[in-house]
C-alpha cells in the first residue's frame, strides 16, 4: 500500500515528554516526505505555535499543512496560505456568553 499522507497529532504522539521529536521519527518522516508523502500537523494547539514543529521537519519544502486549533484552521506550509479557517460569529460568541 502507497501513503500519500501522514496525520500526526503532536503532543503525545509525535513528541515525546520532553516536547520533541526523536531522532528516529524525524528521520522517518524526513524520508516520507522525500518519497512524495505528504506531513500533515493537526493539533488544538494555535498555529503560532506548531510553526517551530512544521519548521523543523521542513514542511515548507515539501508543501505540507497544518491544522491547528483542532481543524478549525488549515495552512499551506509552502505559501502560508490560509486554504480553511471556520470561527465563531459574534451573535454566537455573544449567545453561549448570556448562558
């Protein structure tokens, strides 16, 4: 079976206690990215705070994404192109704050 993609959460998936990522991981997903696969960042983190992560595994040259604040936002790595983003109205914000 061919993968075209590779999902990965990142705390405590892809990074370990100490919030990196092992040599042996990267290497792997280094050598995915050379075949074609694509790597994909998905967390509830804010974006601003995977871009060190997408960074490191250099996402960017391999025109990968991240999906931050639990899928509510989806970059290009490559162009910084923001391809989703879904927010609250203020209608709403303003409901769920009266209950």
């Amino acid at each position: 079976m061919t993968y075209k993609m590779i999902v990965l959460d990142l705390d405590d998936t892809l990074l370990r206690d100490d919030h990196t990522i092992s040599p042996r991981t990267k290497e792997a997903l280094m050598t995915a990215q050379e075949q074609g696969v694509k790597v994909v960042l998905a967390s509830g983190r804010p974006t601003f705070a995977m871009r060190a992560i997408a960074k490191e595994l250099h996402l960017e040259k391999y025109g990968s994404f991240i999906l931050s604040f639990n899928g509510a936002k989806i970059i290009n790595c490559k162009t910084d192109e923001e391809l989703f983003s879904s927010t609250l109205s203020p209608e709403i914000v303003h409901q769920f704050i009266r209950y």
